[in-house]
C-alpha cells in the first residue's frame, strides 16, 4: 500500500512538486518564526536574570515601616522562601570624577545576592564585616564607572553620595554589569544610577536606623505568588499594618510569557501558508481521482475494500504533506545557519518548533486529504470503469 501511494504521488508531477514548494515555505517559515521565538523569550530571561530583577519587596504604603530581626525570622520560616534581605532605597545624588547626577541609592547587607541576582565584574560583594562596620563602601555599575573613567574597573575609587543633604564619601569595591540600561528599556524612561551599599552606612550616614523594605526571594518562580500572599499575611499578623508587595519574579514571567505569545501569534499568521498548501493537498488528490477513477473502479471490481482505497490516498496526501515539511524543516535549518555565519550567534532550531511542524504537516495532509479519500472510496465501480479517460 505505501509502495503504491509513492508511485501514484510520484505521477503527479509539477503539480505535486508545486504543492511541496508551497508546504515547504510555510513549515519554514513558522519554524523559522517558533526558533527565533525560543531564543528571543530565552534571551529575555537572561537578560532580567543579569538584571537582577527577581524577588518580592514588600512595604507598608504611606507609612515607615521598620523590619526587626522577628519579621525578618519569621519571614524566613514561610515555606517556598529563599532569602530575606531588608534594605532602604533612597534617592539621592552622586558625584563620581567628574560625573554627577541623581542616583538611587539601595542600602543592603551581605545577603544581596541572595537575593537579587548581580553580575560583578570587578572587585567584591559586600560582606558581613562591611555592614558589622558600617563601612563606606559602594558597588556601582560599569556604564558609570565607564562615563567617569573611560573603563569598568575603577575599583579602589572614591565616589561621593549625598542623601538629606548630608554628602560622605564612599570607596567603590565593586563593578557591576550595567542595570540601568535594561531598566530604562523595561519601565520605559529614565531612571538615576543604582548604587549599592551597606545598610549600616546609611544608617549611620542619616542617623536613621532599620530599613523600610523587606526583599524576599523564592525557591520556585512558579510558586511566587503563593509565597507572596504567605509572606503578607505573615507580616500583616506580626506588625498589625497592611503591608503590599510587589513581585518582580511575577512581572519578569509575565514578560517571558508576553514573548512567548507574541512569536505564537506571528507564527500563526505564518501558518495560513501552511492552509495554501493543505488545500493545494486537497486539490492534487480530487484531480488523482478524477484521473483515475477507471483505475480506481478496477480495483473496486477486483475487491479491493473501501477502506483499502481511503487509506492509499490518505497516504499519499501524508506523503506530499510530510515531504513539504522536512523540507521545511531543512530549509529553516539552512537559513538559521546562515543567520549565525552572518551574526556570529548560533540559533539552533528547536526540537519543540520541528515537532509543531510535523504535527502541522500530518494534520495538512490528514484534513486535506480526507475529502479526496473519501470520494474516490465511494465511487460506483461499474460507472467508474466505463468512465473515459
């Protein structure tokens, strides 16, 4: 039977092949569309992971809050939670060679990275004994470091903060990737420069003591939400106050998930080439049928069973659908190789996008190709043997 539906696909001639070209065009393209699609939502990931932009801050809105050593336990103990930072963010201004500007001002302890995730290109993290010391010392990011000195690694560099009015100068012992470009392009308008430094330097700095935020990172980002409620609730029965929050996990997946559905919808309206080419499918096989239909009444006559003939052209339509589609798939591998010759970015193409296009391809050929069966299994094989050919 298969044998059979290859020989009579093969008699099919420039039509068939045009019907392949045209299935072939639209698998590549959705393909094509699905792979980039991948690789532009994988992109926007490790772009929010190198943001650090992650976690949940939770406030009291209109008031000061000051978290104590007990919220900041008792948080720690709610399941699915990572980590538990406080910190104050204030906004203030920076002097840095001669750079100047606005400048938030993000006052931590060691437990930073735990946190927030930063891609430190020189020098350290701030460490215990910073903020045991309350030492004057600052991570800054390396598009200010390069403004001010023409390189990222100014470790060593005094950097002036002012908050309130009152300005002491900080000592940078670290640089890390920039955030602000990133931010800028996620919120839309410009933001100051972020600053790192120990909470207790800040405190001291001011004369104000604790933080107004409490920053909590999670095991799982898909149980952020649940942690997120947990967490306030938690808050909410120790303090007495209505503390909200704002999960930056949750934001970062909404993101993801609006990438994902933008390529999805792109690759949809690339896949009305692929319904061109099921119903050039179709059209190939009634023509099959009515060229064959002597033929066709012949092996009827001969006892070959209705079901027999509907299965021999379903078949041949998979044959032409699935041809168009490896090809395809070849075709969108061949471009994404040129694409990364000329970018220098390998894309590999991927396996979900080739498994969607062989589903595609099989459904094309299924669907189109069901009608044409289904006639030629139902044609009268005395009137089908004296039609003329």
């Amino acid at each position: 039977m298969v044998a059979m539906a290859a020989r009579n696909t093969l008699r099919g001639g420039i039509k068939v092949r045009l019907c392949v070209l045209a299935l072939c065009i639209g698998i590549c393209s959705v393909c094509c569309i699905l792979t980039l699609g991948a690789a532009a939502e994988a992109a926007v990931a490790g772009e929010i992971d190198q943001l650090g932009l992650g976690g949940i801050v939770f406030y009291v809105e209109g008031k000061s809050y000051r978290a104590s050593q007990g919220d900041i336990a008792a948080v720690g103990q709610v399941s699915g939670v990572r980590a538990v930072m406080p910190m104050t963010v204030r906004n203030g201004y920076l002097w840095l060679r001669n750079q100047g500007g606005q400048a938030l001002i993000c006052a931590a302890d060691q437990g930073l990275e735990n946190v927030f995730t930063l891609n430190l290109l020189h020098g350290r993290r701030l460490t215990r004994q910073d903020v045991g010391s309350a030492a004057r010392v600052a991570i800054i990011d390396d598009a200010l470091a390069r403004a001010a000195y023409s390189r990222a690694n100014i470790v060593g560099k005094p950097i002036t903060l002012s908050v309130d009015g009152i300005s002491e100068t900080f000592t940078v012992v670290g640089v890390i990737a920039s955030q602000k470009q990133g931010l800028e392009q996620l919120v839309g308008s410009a933001i100051p420069s972020l600053i790192y430094i120990p909470s207790t330097a800040l405190s001291a700095m001011t004369g104000e003591s604790g933080q107004s935020l409490l920053a909590v990172s999670c095991l799982s980002r898909e149980t952020s939400p649940q942690v997120a409620q947990q967490v306030q609730a938690r808050l909410e029965g120790l303090t007495g106050q209505r503390f909200r929050y704002e999960n930056l996990t949750e934001l970062t997946g909404a993101m993801q998930r609006l990438t994902a559905i933008v390529s999805l919808f792109v690759a949809a309206v690339a896949g009305i080439s692929i319904l061109v080419g099921g119903l050039g499918v179709m059209n190939i096989m009634i023509a099959a049928v009515e060229a064959r239909t002597r033929e066709i009444g012949i092996h009827i006559a001969l006892g070959a069973g209705r079901g027999t003939l509907v299965c021999t052209f379903l078949l041949e339509a998979q044959i032409i659908a699935l041809a168009g589609g490896l090809l395809g798939i070849g075709l969108c591998a061949a471009l994404l190789g040129v694409a990364a010759r000329l970018s220098g970015q390998a894309i590999p193409i991927s396996p979900s996008a080739m498994g969607v296009s062989l589903v595609c391809t099989s459904l094309c050929g299924t669907i189109f190709g069901c009608a044409p069966a289904l006639r030629a299994a139902g044609l009268d094989p005395i009137r089908a043997i004296r039609q003329e050919l």
